[in-house]
C-alpha cells in the first residue's frame, strides 16, 4: 500500500498488517543479537549465545520474553550509531522442569555484555517481578561488567541498587547466579550475593578488578584464569560452588539443584515420589566406618548408602573438603547433609570448613529444608596460625547457624564428637530433633590421647614403664567415653545398629515435620512493630501474620456511590473470588436485595454465602449486625439461621458521618443506634450460637464497655475488635488514637483497623506497623471522589496486600487464618 494518501501527504496511520510486519521485523533484528559474526565468535569459544543457554534452561515453549524492544538511551559520543539489541540483557520467565522461574541472560555479542542503563531497568523490574510473584531467580552471567561509556562520571553515584535489591531478595526466593564467561569488577557480587554459583570451565571467571586494572594498580602480571578462573573460586575462595565442564552441563546442574528448591521462603521444598523403600537396610554400612576412629573413610559414600536411591548433589565439594555439604532426598523429602569427611585434614574443623558449613546451613533453614549432621568430628583446628586467622570468629559462625536454625535437625554420631566441634555438628542441647549413636560413637570434650596428655602427663613422666602407663590409662579414658554411658543418661536418644541408619532418620524426620520452634523476638528489618523489652533489648512486639478482611457491600453505599458495589448473589460470589485471590481471609457481608436495597432476610444471607462457598468454599464469613431501624431480633436472625464464623457487633451510639472540606459539607450522616441492652442480648445468642463476636469500636469507649460485658460472662477469649476511623463522631483517624486503643483491649485481643476513604491506607499502614491485622473494600472505600473509585474488592485487597508485603508482614489464609484468629 502506499505511504501517502489521496492528499499526497504520508499516512500517519498505516494499515494494521503493515504495523505488525514491522513488528516482526525488529523482533528478527533483536533476536539476532549482535549479529552472525559476534554469534560465530562466541561459538568459537566454546559458548552458547544467551538465548541457547536460555532455550536449554526453560521448558519448551514457556519461555516468555518480556521488554525485548530494550535499547539504549544514551547521549554519550561513544554509543552514538551504536546498536543495543534488548541492550545486551535477555529478560523474561518460564517454567524450569514445570515450575515457574524468572531469569536474565547476559548476552556477550552485544557490547561484551556489558550492564547498560536500559539493560538495569530491565533487570530491575524483572526482579521485583520475582520478589512480588516468589518465583526463583536465575542470573546467566557473561558479561564484562557495567558499561563504561554509560557509567564513567558522577552518574555513578546513582547506581548499585541492584546489590541492594538481591540482598531484600536472598532468603524469600531461590537465586542462582551462573558464571558462564567473564564476570568482572561489580558484577562479581551478583554471584557473590546469590545462593548458588555453578563456573564453567575454561570461559567463566570473576573478580572485582579485570587483569588490565590489576596490572595498573599493582603492577602483576596475571592470566583470567589465574586471578579468578573456576579453579581459584572452586578450589581456593570458596566463592563458587561447582565447576562444570561446558554450558550444558551448567544448565543441567542449575536445574538440579533448583529441583530440591521451594519457589519461595513460605512453601514447602518439592516432595519427588520415592522408588527407594523408605525402611530399607544397607549392609554395606557395617563394613565401611573403621572401629578405629584413627582410620580414615570417605563420609560420602555413607550419605550416597543412606539418601535416595544414592543420589546426593554435594555443594562447594572442591573447598573446604574437612566437611562435606549435601542435597539429598529422604523418602522423596529434600534434605541437607553436614558431614564431617575423614578424609581430609582428619574431619578437624577449620576457618574454611566452618563458613562452608555456616552458609549451607543458613540456606536449607531459610528454605525449609531440614538437616542432617554426620559426626565423626575431632573439633577444631588448634594452634597460632589459626588463631591468628580467627578461628573463633569463624567457628562462632557455624555454632550460631546451626543454632539458629529451626528446620528439623537430625544427628548422627559415627565416630568421633570431641569438643565445640560435637556442638557444632548439632550436639543434643543444640536443637537436634533426634541424636543417634553408631556403637562405635565417642562423645566427650577431647579424645583419649588429648585426655591423657594433659592429665596423666606427670604419672607417665614418674613411671618406670611410660608406655605402659601410657596404654593403660588410655584403656581407663576409653571405657569413660563409651558410647553406653550416654546412652544410659539418655544423652542419645537410642545407640543403632549402622544399617539401621537410614530407616531412623526418615522416621524421626517425619515426626519432626509439624514442629514449631518458639524463639524470643528480635529485631526486625524494619522498625515498625519494633520495641525495647525490659532488658532493653529490640524484640519484635507482634506475629508476623496478618489477616485481611474484605467488606464487600455496606448498608449505607450503593451503587450511587459506588458502581462496583454487588447487589445480586453472582455479583457477591465474584467479588468474593476476586478478593480471595489477592489475598483475603475474611469477608464482611450486609446483604442486598437484586434491586440494591438493603436486606435482613435470613434466606438472602444464607444465599449469598451459600454463593460465595461454592466459589471460595475455605473463606471464613462474617456477618454484619450493624442494621438500621429493625429490631434486635431481626438483627439477629441470619446469624441464628446461618452461624457463619464470625458476626459483627456494633458496639454504641455514634453519628455515622463524613464531612468533605472540598465540599464544605457532610458527605452522608446517619445515627447507628445500639444500646446497651441489644448488645448484651445480641452478644448473649451470638455465645448461643457458637459464633464469635466482633466489636465494631469507633472511639475508645467503645473498647472499655467490653470489661463489664467481660464480668457478666457475655464475652470469653479470644476478643476480636475493628477499630472503625476516618467518620466524624469518632475518634480522630491517627495511629496515636490506634495506639490507644489497642492498649484498651484485654491482652492477648486480635484486632484488624478499618480505614473510612482515602485515609484506610494511612491507617492500615499503622496498624500493620502495630502488629494488627487490616480490613479494605468497596463499604470502607466509597467515600471517595468519583473517578478513583476501585473496580472491584480485589483491587483493594491488592493493595493492602502489597503493604503488608512491603512491611515485612506474612499474608495467611484458610487454615492459617482460622488459626491466628483462634477460630480453630
């Protein structure tokens, strides 16, 4: 067709064909990357481009690339003419083995792959897209750093935010960094901040200086390889974890390992079906530990005879080799191994093996992944170099994790456990959920030869015979660490015959599932919630879950006010589903007639919850009382007829209004009326009844009137209150006045706030900050200026979702919720 109309002019509006050729035609141009030479040369080095590592990592077909038209923006002389194709950064998400991840691909064919300005904003927002979805996030990283000609100059001072983004991420989602080429000066702390870093042979490398800055600034002369190749991170600093021969192989392995791996922090690792009998005895274990604790044995082959079907997946396996850290599964359950390996420096304790241990430990605790402890363990290493080293500081870090950690901990002592280095390998007063003891175990705080040396060191020197009495005390020392007298002090919970190993752990696993471990509170991230106790120590004052309730309709609002407001029983039960999925536990419910008048039918309450259940059957109901101009008898018939969980109560006399400035005028005024006689009669058939009351408290007299109904029996624990701010006649809507009321209530009181109009968000940020739970929807929200009234309940509950994300809260629902409400 032709560019120019019947005026001669160009057309300003092509046809929709032509628009998307042209589409099609920059995305070739984009997927091509650098283009067919730069492709070939990265062929040519043994290198996938990033979109085959990616094609490799992600399931056929779900790969889904998002912000591909990315280019960059720059003004700088140096990039003028140049091209960016996605600006050197492969964004997007998928599904890896049928579960979805989030992933950047750093493309070398463009610019070496270095980090450009647009590339970050990418990156940026594909990693708040993982935080907020928990999805894991996986770096494939070949890059040579951050752009220099977009990052030279004062500007610099405005970047680094992504270190910053992927320390709020570590310990919510699984984050894998791949080095599969160059990864120099700041982009060295990405896999320096991740969880797991698997290196490619021969190509990947990582330091905070490349070899030309190094020689400028010191003058040495070193190869990649040499400064930082897989080899010195695998073998030497410990900053990588497994190296692999080629790119493939690196896929393969991130998959593996992601595949023992919840999606997030709050779910539970992924449970594979077992084809290894969970009861099975393995003989082969009877032979392979040597009595003699002198002897040494490779600890690997004993967690390869006890996991699943032999299968381990050992992690940083070159450093640090005195222990030996293991994925596994037990009966199809992921689980972690620290295994002292007597193979290496004796299984003694050192700076390396204790950081080793320290951060494995740290990781299978923030992911649910319970642990495992193989003793055969000296203690740790003596002497001036690592004391010198810090020895303490490091061995403190292992002590502290494995303390810290509140997975189940099973332990299994070998052998040895002399010493710190018994408490660090989880000693019985150290958590252990279940410490089993080979026969040959010895337990004590050094072994015989040590124990000898120091006590007996003056009646060798003065016997005549000092090898004899040297042999004959270590025969008494020996018989004082028997196995036995542990037992018989029930310091082990039982002494196993070695081929009953793997039977007990998975039994004693399995018990220690469902346990909760309570802890005094600490500091939190962040400040709100945060006070000094009476030591003076910051401890957090409140759960971390919350519970979010969604009015859904009012008595007072309609559509009038506002449009999304439901009326009929499908219009109840899809606000009701949209509400769920964001995030709600609760719905609040006055019912409506079709016609939007307002109902007190018990039919029509039971048919609007009957509606709702069929869509969302685990939401917990609550029914409002809070009627106008019927009697207390028709208040309190749906509740009778119906007994959803949780009624309503409005608990005074208050002018129900809300003045607007803009308008110098009362928005809507109306007079709720419930003497003291209809609450103690309303209270008394909701405890008939079996359904908790809510008192609905809009000042702080209204919280006090619950101490003499306390008195008359009318009201037992667990008491549930809203605070109802933002409409005249209550109190003022500040979190001071919140504060205050929540100091009001009996102890131990749950209580949501519920924000009138633009000032919920105000006030739910408070109560989120207080330890309360938060209440939103369309009957709290419809004071509101017209045009920025919400589409529906779920937008609401999004929101407030996203606050009590962002303030460190846990969202619950269903079971959860039921049982921080105490309904269970």
């Amino acid at each position: 067709m032709s560019d120019e109309n019947k005026t001669g002019m160009p057309d300003l509006y092509p046809p929709m064909e032509e628009m998307i050729a042209e589409l099609e035609k920059r995305r070739e141009k984009i997927r091509a990357m650098g283009g067919p030479e730069a492709v070939e040369k990265q062929h040519s080095r043994n290198k996938l481009t990033a979109r085959e590592r990616i094609d490799l990592l992600f399931d056929p077909g779900t790969f889904t690339e998002v912000m591909m038209h990315g280019h960059h923006q720059s003004t700088n002389p140096m990039m003028q003419g140049r091209e960016t194709p996605a600006d050197g950064v492969i964004t997007g998400f998928g599904e890896i083995n049928g579960r979805l991840a989030c992933c950047g691909a750093y493309d070398f064919t463009v610019m070496a792959g270095s980090m450009g300005m647009i590339g970050e904003m990418k990156m940026t927002r594909l990693r708040q897209w993982a935080l907020a979805r928990r999805v894991p996030f996986v770096w494939l990283l070949d890059s040579a750093g951050a752009r220099v000609q977009e990052a030279t100059g004062s500007q610099f001072a405005g970047s680094g935010g992504l270190f910053y983004e992927e320390v709020q991420m570590s310990g919510v989602i699984p984050l894998v960094a791949a080095v599969m080429g160059p990864c120099s000066a700041g982009t060295a702390y990405i896999p320096g901040l991740s969880d797991f870093v698997p290196m490619v042979k021969g190509n990947a490398s990582m330091a905070l200086a490349g070899i030309h800055l190094v020689r400028a600034a010191t003058g040495e002369e070193i190869t990649e390889e040499e400064l930082g190749g897989s080899r010195v991170h695998t073998q030497i600093s410990g900053c990588a974890d497994i190296e692999v021969k080629d790119d493939r192989e690196c896929i393969d392995i991130i998959k593996k390992y992601l595949s023992f791996f919840p999606l997030h922090c709050e779910d539970e690792p992924p449970r594979v079906e077992p084809t290894d009998a969970p009861d099975r005895a393995e003989d082969e274990l009877v032979g392979i530990v040597p009595t003699n604790p002198r002897k040494p044995f490779d600890v690997r082959r004993v967690i390869e005879l006890i996991a699943d079907d032999g299968e381990v997946f050992e992690i940083k396996p070159k450093w640090a080799r005195a222990i030996v850290c293991a994925l596994a599964r037990m009966d199809g359950y992921p689980v972690g191994f620290i295994a002292s390996q007597p193979k290496a420096k004796g299984a003694v304790l050192d700076n390396d093996s204790s950081d080793k241990a320290a951060r494995f430990i740290s990781l299978c605790d923030a992911f649910n992944i319970p642990l495992v402890f193989l003793q055969d363990v000296p203690g740790f290493m003596v002497g001036k170099a690592v004391e010198h080293a810090g020895i303490i500081r490091h061995g403190a870090k292992f002590i502290f994790a494995m303390s810290d950690a509140t997975v189940p901990k099973i332990t299994v002592v070998l052998r040895k456990a002399y010493g710190a280095g018994y408490f660090a390998m989880c000693g019985r007063e150290f958590g252990a959920d279940a410490v089993f003891a080979w026969p040959t175990a010895e337990i004590s705080v050094m072994g015989p030869e040590g124990a000898v040396n120091i006590m007996g060191r003056r009646m060798i020197e003065a016997a005549d015979d000092k090898e004899a009495m040297r042999s004959m005390m270590l025969a008494e020392f020996k018989k004082m660490i028997d196995v036995y007298i542990a037992g018989g002090w029930s310091f082990v919970d039982d002494v196993i015959d070695p081929r009953e190993t793997r039977s007990k752990i998975i039994r004693a696993l399995h018990l220690a599932r469902t346990k909760r471990v309570e802890r005094p509170r600490k500091k939190a991230r962040r400040f709100p919630g945060i006070k000094l106790d009476e030591d003076g120590i910051m401890r957090k004052a409140f759960s971390d879950d919350v519970v979010i309730t969604c009015a859904m309709s009012g008595v007072i609002a309609g559509r009038n006010q506002c449009p999304a407001i439901p009326y009929t029983v499908e219009e109840y039960a899809e606000e009701a589903r949209r509400a769920f999925e964001a995030g709600a536990a609760v719905l609040h419910i006055h019912a409506r007639n079709d016609d939007g008048s307002p109902s007190y039918s018990p039919d029509r309450y039971a048919a609007i919850a009957d509606g709702i259940r069929a869509k969302v059957p685990d939401i917990i109901l609550n029914f409002s009382t809070g009627a106008i101009q019927i009697t207390k008898e028709e208040k309190i018939a749906p509740v009778i007829h119906y007994k959803p969980d949780i009624a309503a109560l409005n608990m005074g006399t208050m002018n129900y209004a809300k003045y607007s400035s803009k308008r110098k005028d009362f928005v809507f005024e109306f007079q709720f009326i419930n003497p003291i006689f209809e609450i103690s009669f309303l209270l008394t058939k909701m405890k008939e009844n079996g359904v908790r009351a809510e008192m609905e408290c809009f000042d702080s007299g209204h919280v006090s009137t619950v101490y003499p109904l306390i008195d008359q029996g009318l009201l037992e624990p667990p008491f549930q209150f809203s605070f109802i701010m933002g409409v005249v006649g209550g109190m003022d809507a500040s979190i001071e006045t919140m504060a205050q009321m929540k100091r009001l209530a009996p102890e131990g009181s749950i209580w949501e706030v519920i924000g009138i109009s633009h000032e919920q968000w105000r006030l739910l940020a408070g109560a989120l900050a207080l330890g309360g739970n938060i209440r939103v929807g369309l009957e709290d929200h419809f004071y509101t200026e017209p045009g920025v009234m919400a589409s529906s309940n779920g937008d609401l509950v999004a929101k407030a979702a996203r606050m009590a994300g962002d303030a460190g809260r846990k969202i619950v629902q269903g079971a959860e919720a039921r049982s921080a409400l105490g309904l269970t």
